[in-house]
C-alpha cells in the first residue's frame, strides 16, 4: 500500500494530466507538464510504482562503458571536480550516455548505500520511457538544462529526490551524455537548486569543450569569449575547420550563437569572419577579432592544425602468422564475404576486425561493434534490427534504426556470435543473403549494405553438432575463417608490450619507461587472458608507478609471482630483449630459436655469452 505522500503525488499527477485543457496553469514548469503527459500517455507508466530503475547487467555496462572509454576518459576529471564542490551537501554525481545509461559516478561513502537504493548508482537506466520524468530524462528529450526537484519526478520512487542534469554535445551537434548532481535530501523550493544546475551546466561544457579539442586537435581551432581572461580557460565559443575553410566542428553555445546571428550554420569559416582579419590572429596572444558584417567584437586566439608526433617505440610490426591473416582477410572482405575471426579470450579479435575494417575498402565507412554475449537475449534483435515507434511495451516514441541499419556501407562487427539465439541466426543470414533488414513492428524492409566480420572463442562446429548454431549459416561464415594465436604464443610480445604501454601511460603522447626486470617478467607470463589481459596488467602498473620507468614492483603480484626471482643485473639493450624473447617464446630450445631470428646455433650461443643470458639448464643449448 502507498504512503500517504505517494498517493497524494499519484493523485495529483493524474489530475493534471486528466484535466490539463480544464486547469488555468499547471502547477509544475511546462517542461516537467509535457513528460508527465509523455510518461502517462505514450509510455503508459505507473506514477505510483515504487521500483527502482533498471540497472544494467555487469557484461552489458561493460560494453556500453568501453564503447564510451574516450568521453569518460575526457571527463573523468571535470566528474571528479564536480562532486568535490556539491560533496559536502551530500550530491552524488553521475555521467550518462546518450541513452541514460549510467557511465561513471561520484559519491561519498558515508551516503553510498542510500543512493544506491534510491538508483543512483552505476548502471542504472534513466530513460522517460523506462522511468518517466526525471533529470537525466528530460535532458534527454529537451536537449536543455534542467532542475526536476522532488514532485517534480513522474513516478512516486523518486519524488524525495532533486536532480540538476545539463547535456553534453560533441562537435557535430549529436548527444554524447548528461552530467547529473542529485541529492536524496533538500529544501522543498526549486529556487534552492539554482547554484547547483548551474554548476553542473559549467562542468558539462567544460566536458564538451575539453572532447571537442581533443576530437579538433588536426584542424584549426577558434577559441573566443566576451571577455579576454576566459578565452583559454573557460571559452563560451569553439569552431573548427579544415584547410579550405569549411566548418567542421562547433560546441553548443557556437552553434546557437552563428543560428542566431546568421539564421544557419554557415558552411565556410569566411561567412562567420574576415579571412584577412582570421589570418592576422596568431596563436602567440589573445586578439580582439569582429562578426562578419555584425557589430560585436570578440576576443579569439586561432590555434593551427596539431601534427602528430612520431613515437619513438621499437618496431611495431605484427606477428608474420596475423599479418598474414590480415593480408588474405582483406581480400576476402573486399570480395563482399564474411570472415570468421576465431581465438581464445582475450587474444584481440575485436582489435584484428578493427585492423581489417581500416585496411579494407570500407575504411570510410562506419565500424560498428556489438558483443552477441553481453547483450540479453530479451534486447538483442531490438539492438540489431531496430524497431518502429510503438513496436513494444517501453519503446522510444521515435523508433531506433538497429545496428545494422547503422553499420550501412561499412562493417558490423559481432563478436561472440555463438551466444546469438537461433531464431535471430535465421534472420542474420537472411539479411547476409537478401542485404535487407525489417525492424520490429515495420511492414516494409529497408535495403542495407554491410559486410559482416563475425568472432568466437567457441567451437561453432561442436555447437552445430549439438543444435545451437545453424549449420547453413556456419558454412557460410566458414570460408574464411581466421584463427589468431594466443600471446604467449606470439612472435611480437616485445613489440605489443611497448606499443600497449605508449597507449596505456599519459594517453599515448609521452610513454613510460619500462626497466628490464619488468619487462623480462613481462615476456616469460603465461598470460592466460592474453592481450585484454596484458592490456590491464599495463594499466594497473601505470597507475601505480611514481617514477617515469615501470618498476618490476609496479607490476600485480599475480603475474611477478611466476617469476622466482627478479633477473640479476644484465644489459638492457634492445638485442638483448629480441633474443630473450625469441628463446621464451620456443621454450628456451635453441634450434626454433635460431632459426627464428635468422641465425645459426653457434652464432646464438655466442650472443646468449656476451648478453649475459643465464639459460634454464645450459645442457639446453646441446639439443
């Protein structure tokens, strides 16, 4: 049975939902009036429901938060600085995705439990279609700034709760998240929660034009604002364009303001601003600089196109047996046919499929990803095939297209195609045959072009043996299927390592070291999660190392702990490393190893003497 608060608050939405054309004012912002209406109407929710949001399931927040690392990476700071100033008044913060899914949050632990109680918390699903009006919802739908405070909120679950939420936009104006600060507890006037969404606005745009210069960073960059101070700090407008002047990139507040005084968003830089007066401001100092033909002066400094540094790491050339994969793979692919990418957990099929998209013919066309065994039985034709608008109980009121449908004219990539449900395996290979896909509710199919890399770390044919995988659809991926070999079995650890390492430490632009002992301990690990694993056991050691070298100590306790003792000290040189790895890689035996560098034995042993290589057993070296 509700408490008397609830069924007050179920009452009255009701009442002025039901009796909107007869009521002189609503009693709640119009904003806050047409999503209740939403919620009732179109979504057909339950004001009075007292359950909890949907949370995502741990593979699937995976998924969505890989999918998103760079925007959460970017924002990862302006998160943290947020919460710091609203922690006190005990705010919990949290960044969403484009579809209200809960990327990252911030909260202190004295207030953790609760909050996770009352949904906010990682994972959770903020849509006006699941949960109806609330703040991650309406800036969803508004595309604005919003207070939804306490009886505010659509649903009775909510209504203790005050949520301040901003959108964040990226350079092409399309939706990559909301920034949200919400307590369980505050002053029941709206007034009360001015400050607070207008601090969560400010670190919003401060995420957005932070992703806006790292996605510019090749083209030129105006940064401009009304007063001189704020044009480096804290920028109001932000254009890109490249080098004939066409208009790339712009952040919200640019695009409102060119939309207001042009009418459009201009297509070329010199219908915003004089390309004489453009070409006199330097990036040296900031300059006063005028609207073309507006009155108005703005202060801008012009950043040039940033060229990319050349990294000096050691040689990143592929494995020979993967290179090769990947030359025959090409051409297979560009033959408009599947290809089957089959490996062990962790050994990088995503990363192979990405290579092989962006060598391919395709390479200019979207890349689309989806995890067949991190997506719920329940969700995944929804996801792939898309649906119409009203397809389904707590469907968007506008439809979704379905990844296939956004992978057209490039590569959909399914990994895990095992998991897929049989019945969708029929209708994948329909589309794979037809090249046409119909989404849910639609009575007419739309044509797509896509060509298809499928991967597995399953035995597809015990599983067509067993009835779960169409045998006709297993012949059809099998033609060209690729098996990519494990890490400890690969001929280009060293080089994987460094290049891993660069990507790992201060995002790629200046790599840490890595001292010998690490890196030895590094090259004879098993690995048993192969690269995914190596990848983390890289991100925890730069974590944690305080110098600019990754120290033996650095590295988890679980991969030291193969190694008996640390190596003694030796030569760090890179010839050194090469043969090392070549003997751990053909288990110290020297005739594969040789062979293998492109040397005889006798040549081996000698170099194995001067690099100080202390060899498990010298009888090894007679065999």
């Amino acid at each position: 049975m509700l408490a008397a608060n609830s069924r007050e608050h179920v009452d009255c939405v009701s009442r002025v939902v039901r009796n909107a054309d007869r009521l002189p004012q609503a009693p709640v912002p119009s904003l806050i009036f047409d999503s209740w209406r939403r919620s009732m109407e179109q979504h057909h929710l339950d004001p009075g429901s007292l359950q909890g949001p949907r949370i995502l399931s741990e593979p699937l927040l995976k998924e969505c938060r890989e999918r998103a690392e760079l925007f959460m990476r970017i924002a990862s700071e302006e998160v943290g600085q947020l919460h710091h100033r609203v922690r006190h008044a005990d705010y919990c913060v949290m960044l969403t995705d484009a579809q209200g899914q809960t990327l990252d949050h911030r909260v202190d632990s004295r207030i953790r439990n609760d909050c996770r109680k009352a949904g906010l918390y990682l994972g959770t699903c903020w849509s006006e279609a699941e949960e109806g009006t609330c703040g991650v919802a309406t800036v969803l739908t508004s595309k604005a700034a919003v207070t939804v405070h306490k009886r505010d909120h659509f649903r009775a679950a909510f209504i203790d709760l005050t949520c301040s939420a901003a959108p964040i936009f990226d350079p092409q104006g399309n939706l990559l998240g909301v920034m949200d600060a919400s307590a369980l507890q505050s002053p029941d006037d709206r007034r009360s929660q001015h400050l607070v969404r207008q601090m969560v606005a400010q670190s919003a745009q401060a995420i957005e034009n932070a992703f806006f210069m790292h996605s510019a960073r090749q083209h030129w960059v105006l940064q401009a604002h009304s007063t001189p101070g704020y044009v480096d700090s804290q920028p109001d407008l932000l254009l890109a364009w490249d080098q004939d002047g066409r208009l790339l990139a712009l952040n919200s507040k640019a695009r409102q303001a060119l939309r207001r005084r042009f009418g459009q968003v201009p297509a070329h830089i010199g219908e915003v601003f004089d390309l004489d007066a453009l070409r006199a401001v330097t990036d040296q100092r900031t300059q006063q600089l005028n609207w073309l033909g507006e009155p108005g002066a703005l202060h801008v400094r012009v950043n040039p196109p940033q060229r990319p540094r050349p990294r000096t790491a050691p040689s990143t050339q592929l494995d020979p047996r993967v290179e090769e994969h990947l030359r025959l793979a090409v051409r297979v692919k560009d033959r408009n046919l599947p290809v089957l990418v089959q490996g062990e957990t962790g050994a990088g099929k995503e990363v192979f499929a990405r290579q092989l998209h962006e060598r391919s013919a395709r390479r200019q066309g979207p890349f689309v990803a989806v995890n067949c065994a991190a997506i719920p039985e329940n969700l995944i034709e929804s996801e792939l095939f898309g649906y119409v608008a009203g397809a389904f109980t707590g469907a968007s009121s506008k439809g979704m297209p379905g990844l296939l449908v956004q992978a057209d004219g490039g590569t959909l990539f399914l990994d895990e195609i095992g998991d897929m449900p049989l019945a969708l395996q029929t209708r994948l290979l329909r589309v794979m045959a037809e090249g046409e896909v119909a989404p849910l509710g639609a009575a007419k199919t739309r044509t797509v072009d896509i060509q298809v890399i499928c991967a597995s770390h399953r035995d597809l044919a015990a599983l067509v043996s067993e009835g779960r995988f169409r045998e006709d659809l297993y012949f059809r991926l099998g033609c060209a299927r690729v098996s990519l070999p494990p890490l400890r079995d690969r001929t280009d650890k060293l080089a994987l390592i460094h290049r891993l390492l660069a990507q790992e430490s201060h995002g790629g632009a200046v790599s840490l070291g890595i001292s010998q002992a690490a890196l030895e301990v590094l090259l004879s690990y098993g690995w048993p999660g192969n690269v995914r694993q190596l990848r983390h056991v890289l991100a925890y050691a730069c974590a944690v190392c305080d110098g600019d070298t990754l120290q033996l100590a650095d590295l988890p306790v679980e991969v030291r702990g193969e190694q008996v003792a640390a190596p003694a000290e030796q030569s760090a040189s890179p010839e050194r490393q090469v043969v090392l790895d070549a003997l751990i890689r053909h288990r110290w035996k020297p005739s594969p190893t040789a062979q293998a560098l492109g040397i005889s034995r006798a040549t081996l042993y000698r170099r194995v003497n001067q690099l100080g290589i202390d060899m498990p057993g010298k009888a090894s070296l007679t065999q």
